[in-house]
C-alpha cells in the first residue's frame, strides 16, 4: 500500500520536477521569527518562534474541528429540506445547538476497544487521521495574510498528506478485528489510492498552467490576468478588481474539464454518495469504523467532514481564484470569507449529490476511475501541453477561445437536456434535475406506453 | 486472515467450509438491510460472494400452533402479524378461506355482503399501495440513495392516517373479518381517499424519474440476479417476483375473487430493454413491476370510488363460525404475491390445522441460488428486490 503510494508521488514528482524547479518561489520570511521578535522580544530567541509556533499550531487544531459543527448541521438541514422534512429544530433556535449537543454527547459515552481488537492500533488510528485532515489545512491559503507556511511545494504536500489517511482507515478496520470494518477498510484503501490519480492528474493541469505548486502562487496567477473583464465591467458601469475570466476553470477548456474530474474524484476520497462504499450503511453496517463509539468514532467524524471541507477549500483555491473576490479593490470583503463562501458553495453541491444519488457498486466505482476519469485527465495534460505551445498565458485570443468552447460544451449539453425535457410528462421534467442518462429515460418512457398499451 | 473465533467447533452456528482465502461472514439477523431479522451465512471470496444460506427463523412466532388453540376469530388478528406491512391482504386471505369453508352449508352462510366487498377491495388495494411504497423506499436505501425512502414514508404515512379514520389501527387493523369488515365507512370517507389519488398518482412519476431512471440504479440492478419464468416457478415464488420474470399471472384476473371481476385494470409485467442490459426477471424488473402496480391500484380504486355504493349490512349474521368438516386451500393476492391458507376443519369452533403456504418464503429460498458469484452490494439489491417481510415468512 504504502510502497504504491510513494511510486506514484514520484511519479508524480518527476513530471512535474523541471517546472517546480523553475517556478519553486522562495519560501518566505520566516514570520514566526518575525513575530516572536516583535511581540515576545523579552523571551530568548530560540524560545519565542517556537511558543509562536505552537500557539499558532494550537489555533488551528481547535479551529478546525469547529468546522465539522457547521458542517454536520448544514448537512442535516440540507438533507431535510431535500427529503421535506425539518430537520433537528428542537435543540436551541432552530436546532443550531443540535452537534454540539451531539458532541457532548459522544464525550461522555463510554469508551469501548473489542477485546479481540488491536488495542495500540485501534486507539492510534482515529488520531493519525485526524491529524492529517488538519495539517491539510496548514498549506491552504484562507486570504492574504492567513496562511500557516507557504510551501514552495504547497499542492504536492496537500496530495501527500492527505494520502496518509488511507493508512490510517486500513489501520482502523484491521484493529477493530471486524469483517465489517477490514471489508470497509480495503474498499477505502482500493477507492483512496485509485482516485488519488484523477486528482493528482487534475492538479498537475493547473501545475502546468499556473508554472508553480505553491499554493499562494496559484492563487496569485489567477489575479489581474486579462484585463478584457474589468473593461467589460467598465463598460456596463462596474467598478471591478478582477473578473471570473482569471479563474483557472475558464483559462482552457482543459482546465474546465480538469475541475469537474478533481470535483467527482474529491467526492469519492472523502467517501461521500455516490462513492460511499467504504461506509456504505446498508451493506458494511458503518465500514471501518463499525466499533468506533463515543470520543474516537467523533474524531473520525470530525476527520470526515475536516476532508469534505479541504477538498472544497482545496477546488476553490485552485480553479476559482481562490480567496480573491471581485469586488474586492479595497478588501471589501475580507478573504477568508470569500475562500469560505466558496468553499461552502461546494460542500452544498456535494451535499446535494449525496441527497439524490444511489450508490455505486465496487467495480463500477473502479470502471469510472479507471476506464473515464483517468484517460480524460491525461487528455487534459495533453491538451493543456499543446494550449501552452500555442497560447501565452495572458493573450487575449486563449481566453476567448477557451469561452467560446466551454460555452458550445454546455450549450450543447443544455441541450440536450432540455431536448429531452420536451418529451417528458411534466412531472418528470420537475424531477428530473440531477439526472443523467436522459435519452435512456425517453426510450424507457415510450416502451412503458407500449407496454400499457398492448 | 483474521483471528477465528476461539468457540468450539461444535458450538459454532455454521454450515460453509470455507477455502483459505475465502471467509465466513454472518450478515444479520442484525443488520440494517436485511429486512428485519434475517441471517445471511455468506462464504465470501473478497467481495465475490461464493456462497449464501439464509437462516430464518429469528421471528417464529409459532403462528400455526397458535391458530389450532384459537377460533376463527380469534385467529384474525393473529394474520396482521404475518406480512406486517400489508395486514389487510392477510386477514383477507385468511378470511377467505374460512368464508370458502363456510359457504359448503349455505343454511349457515350464504355469502358475504356487497358492501363489505367494496370495503374489503378499498383496505385491500390502499394496502397494496403502502406496502409497494415500503418496498420502493427501502429498496432505494438499499441500493444507496436514501431520499426516496422519506418520500415513500412521507406518502404511507397519508395511507395509515386513512386506516386510523377506517379502523383506528396504523399497523395491524384486524378490519377485515369473517364474514365481513369491521367497521363501515366514516364520513367523508371517499372524498378523503379521492383526494389522496389526486395527490399520489403524479407522484409515482416523480418517484421514477427520481430512482427508477437513474443511470446509477439502473447499473446497479440491470441484469443483475436474473430469475427467469421457469426458475420463479420451480421455486414456487409469486406475485411481482413471477411477473417481473414476464409471466401474466395476477389471481385477482386469473382466478376473480371478491369483486375484481368488475374492474378494468392491467396486470404489468417485466420487459427486456437491451439498451439498458435490463432482462426479464432481473432485479430491475421485479422493482419496475411494484411501481407500475401502484398505478394499476390507483386506476382500481378510481373505479370504486366512483361506483354506485350499495347500502345494507357490512357484516353476514350468522351465529357461530363452525365450518363443516373438511379441507380447504385458499389462495389470494397479496402484495408479496401468493398468499395461500390451508385449513383442516373437524366441524368444531377451533381448526385443527392451518398452514401458510407464504410467498415470501419461496422468493428467499430462491436467494441461495440467486446470489453465488455476484458481489456483496448485489445481495442486498437481491434481498429489496425479492421484497421478503420476515414476519410472513417466520410466522
């Protein structure tokens, strides 16, 4: 497993090692010296950067967990409104204190190990998980100024790390010393380190537009590119910092496509429907961690919904501009909420997929990695190779042409849609949003009128 | 692989040897998807299932046994605790046969009256709605997506509250009877249930353009667990389990009971779709048919309500229920398939045997042969397909 893992990072690491080394910026300043010698000069120096370190360290692990809180509710109020129900409105106004209650709750419950279990590994495993979904966060940048280090090789460290936690999920379902839990734990580890590709595959896209793996770099080259918007805007009475033509996601119809692979990919690392075979309720009964309960079953909880959130914060970083807003010439909104808002965005569509779709079976979900998402991301580093040769980064004409395709894409895809909807009873057009597989549907509908009719 | 359990041999409730690669797992009776409490022993070769035997039993309530200690009556309500999730049809089926016995001494009991039948087909087919909508809720969750779960109990929901105005019961109504029905209709009655067609046939649309085309149930259960017409028949398995596999069976058309002769509804049946990879008896085929009979319930009922009702007694008088000496099979449709009751009478108040011959019990003896070689997740779209309820096939 772990030997898997690393060929494919250096595989990974030798495509991209001529740009890195080329685009590699230098790490900044080392701004805990900084601060330390500013606020804590009283101290020694070798003590205050590392008491700066530490506080900053502490922040964020207590900040992140916080994150699951708002998750889990929006989760469960989204999921209501979707299935026409309420959801939790009991505990607090509105049922806003509902996770927290639930997570006093789990605190207080008894703590359980199986007596046949693995007792070292059971009580490591939720811990290296959970450790990894926060030093994810160390390498995202949340706005100008909030960003824990600025790694010359910031994506590649978020790719390595999170990898880490498919270790953690085998050592989880093979300490439980359950079938259930070992069956979700080789599902998780098959799923994890398949769909690392189509991610790893989408990001070099970007890698190969952006010249740099640093995450603060990409968002930087996604600033003030084409000046095209900003007239546009200009034009229309605007005042505008940046347009949407910067994003990444509309620089090439490559990187358009890149960003729904990373999309469906990031779905399926974190586990969620319609790829949550690892934890799929009606099969595994919870999957790997079936005997998880109280404080260690929350901390993968909280590790869970950490991910769902990283990989969004993740996809907006690198495809949609990042912490930078449009509006924003005099930081009218602050970046963090920006990133967040997008982020968040996201989260809901995942959240909306999760609501509506069935599950997949174990080979399918490996026929849609590695017969569809793989072969298209490589298309796509093909394709982004050839843009590059023929287009600068910042010309005019690669903007509009990326425009003009990603428009006959969805365009055509429209319609489609609305070519089928035509055909369809009314009550299947209301419902039909989010499904696929249209002009099944209408020869499905019309061998049905056959078969009543006869 | 795993540490074996330290038990002894002799001890240990299995019947698989496994190879050494393969492993032993118990699915249930504790489990979130077997439909109550079903025991699965599965010899699994990584997710490739080799070999599957279910154990029953974990719901034997010794109904039969019961049934010889308890009059006719009595034993009513004792069939709602069969097939739980559609108690009308059993006390039906039940009362049917009884009613069949009784019928060999017409100077007792003639026939049970007209407007009790109207009753009997409305609990009866409102019923069959409820229980397909469990069925297509729970088999949606079992395939993953658990959405339509809520909004098949959100519209069951709309059916028990018409069963608590019919009989005050939500679950298991002991309304039809020997003889007749409970209780007569409450005001407004029809008007209530008219509103609720209104409401419900559009939805059986929305619920298909929500699961039943979905690109992912369709790979999920098309083609998958195909039990054709010779196989359902050899297994003795009925209802939507025989038509999904193309056979035109349905007793409310084949063999007319009660008033069904008098309404114009269709039986569906499967349908191959090569497109899709769907073949007839696939799992696919067997869900498809519950939906379409929803509609094919809601077109009887339409016609019911819009009958001339005729007015007189609910219940035949007759003094005691003492069926002449003899024997009798009697069968009907449930919404599971065949529900068939065979009765011994000696003449006195109390049968001396009565036997289930229950459809869900045919449908999971088939489930051995059905899930070797497919993969875990198939065994659970296998087990929502079949649509077993334990109670019935426990007893």
């Amino acid at each position: 497993m772990i030997q898997q893992l690393n060929t494919q990072m250096i595989i990974l690491a030798n495509l991209i090692s001529t740009d890195s080394t080329i685009a590699a910026q230098p790490v900044g300043d080392n701004w805990a010296e900084s601060i330390a010698s500013q606020f804590l000069g009283f101290l020694p120096d070798w003590l205050g950067p590392i008491l700066v370190m530490v506080a900053v360290a502490t922040t964020f692990v207590s900040v992140v967990p916080l994150l699951p809180l708002v998750l889990v509710l929006m989760e469960r109020k989204v999921s209501a409104w979707i299935q026409d129900r309420t959801g939790p409105m009991r505990t607090g106004p509105w049922g806003l204190l509902q996770t927290l209650a639930d997570g006093v709750k789990l605190i207080f419950k008894e703590d359980l190990i199986p007596p046949q279990a693995d007792k070292l590994l059971f009580r490591f495993a939720p811990y290296l998980i959970f450790t990894c979904s926060v030093a994810v966060f160390a390498a995202i940048p949340f706005s100008q100024s909030i960003l824990v280090s600025d790694l010359n090789i910031g994506i590649f460290y978020i790719l390595s790390i999170s990898s880490v936690i498919a270790i953690g999920v085998i050592m989880a379902g093979w300490a439980s010393n359950s079938k259930w839990s070992l069956f979700g734990a080789m599902r998780s580890a098959a799923q994890m380190v398949s769909y690392e590709i189509p991610i790893g595959l989408s990001i070099l896209t970007v890698i190969m537009m952006t010249q740099t793996m640093s995450m603060e770099g990409i968002v930087a080259a996604q600033d003030g590119v084409f000046s095209e918007g900003k007239a546009i805007a200009t034009f229309l009475g605007v005042e505008i910092k940046g347009s949407i033509l910067d994003w990444m996601i509309f620089r090439s119809p490559f990187t358009f496509l890149a960003f729904f692979v990373y999309f469906l990919s990031s779905i399926a690392e974190v586990n969620r429907t319609p790829f949550d075979l690892p934890e799929a309720e009606s099969e595994l009964v919870a999957g790997f961690h079936t005997e998880y309960s109280g404080m260690r079953f929350a901390v993968f909880f909280i590790a869970e919904y950490a991910n769902v959130f990283a990989v969004c914060a993740i996809a907006s970083t690198l495809f949609l501009g990042g912490w930078q807003g449009i509006l924003d010439e005099d930081q009218f909104i602050p970046g963090l909420f920006i990133l967040t808002g997008k982020s968040f965005l996201l989260v809901f569509v995942m959240m909306w997929v999760r609501w509506t779709l069935p599950r997949l079976r174990v080979d399918q979900l490996m026929n849609l990695c590695w017969k569809y998402l793989i072969p298209i991301s490589f298309f796509n580093i093909l394709g982004t190779g050839i843009w590059g040769l023929f287009f600068r980064v910042d010309s005019t004409l690669s903007i509009g042409i990326s425009f003009l395709i990603i428009s006959l894409f969805v365009i055509s895809l429209l319609g489609i849609v609305f070519n089928s909807f035509g055909k369809l009873t009314p009550h299947d057009q209301t419902a039909l949003a989010g499904n696929i597989g249209t002009t099944n549907l209408r020869r499905l509908e019309s061998s049905w009128r056959d078969r009543h009719e006869h | 692989m795993l540490a074996q359990s330290t038990a002894p041999e002799e001890t240990r409730f299995l019947e698989l040897k496994p190879f050494s690669d393969e492993m032993i797992v118990s699915m249930g009776p504790q489990h979130p998807s077997t439909h109550g409490v079903l025991k699965l022993e599965l010899r699994l070769d990584g997710e490739i299932v080799r070999e599957a035997i279910p154990h029953i039993g974990y719901l034997h309530r010794c109904f039969e046994k019961h049934a010889e200690n308890l009059s006719y009556e009595q034993i009513v309500p004792f069939t709602d605790r069969l097939d739980y999730i559609a108690s009308m049809n059993q006390n039906w089926g039940f009362c049917l046969a009884v009613e069949e016995m009784l019928t060999t001494d017409p100077s007792k009991f003639e026939s049970v009256p007209e407007r009790a039948e109207y009753l009997r087909v409305l609990a009866g087919e409102l019923n069959r709605i409820a229980s397909h909508l469990l069925a297509f809720g729970t088999y949606g969750m079992d395939i993953g997506a658990f959405t339509p779960f809520l909004y098949a109990f959100r519209d069951r929901e709309k059916i028990l509250f018409l069963f608590e105005k019919l009989c005050g019961a939500r679950l298991t109504y002991n309304y039809i009877r020997v003889g007749g029905v409970s209780r007569d209709l409450p005001p407004d009655f029809l008007d209530d249930v008219s509103d609720f067609l209104d409401y419900f046939e559009p939805k059986i649309d929305e619920y298909n353009a929500l699961l039943t085309n979905n690109k992912i149930f369709i790979e999920r259960t098309a083609g998958v667990a195909v039990m054709d017409e010779e196989m359902t028949i050899n297994y003795g398995a009925s209802g939507p389990n025989l038509r999904g596999a193309g056979r035109k069976w349905d007793l409310r058309k084949d063999e007319p009971y009660s008033i069904y002769d008098q309404f114009d509804f269709e039986i569906p049946i499967g349908e191959e779709i090569p497109s899709l990879g769907i073949v007839l008896g696939d799992c696919w085929n067997r869900y498809m048919v519950r939906m379409d009979e929803m509609k094919e319930s809601v077109k009887i009922l339409r016609q019911l309500i819009n009958k001339e009702w005729p007015e007189g007694p609910i219940m035949a008088s007759m003094k005691a229920i003492r069926p002449p000496e003899g024997e009798i099979y009697s069968r009907s449709e449930t919404p599971r398939g065949e529900l068939g009751f065979y009765i011994i009478s000696d003449g006195s108040a109390k049968p001396v045997r009565v036997k289930v011959k229950s459809p869900c019990f045919a449908a999971l003896s088939a489930l051995s042969e059905l899930s070797r070689g497919l993969m875990l997740a198939d065994i659970i779209a296998i087990i929502g397909s079949i649509d077993i309820v334990m109670g019935e096939a426990d007893r």
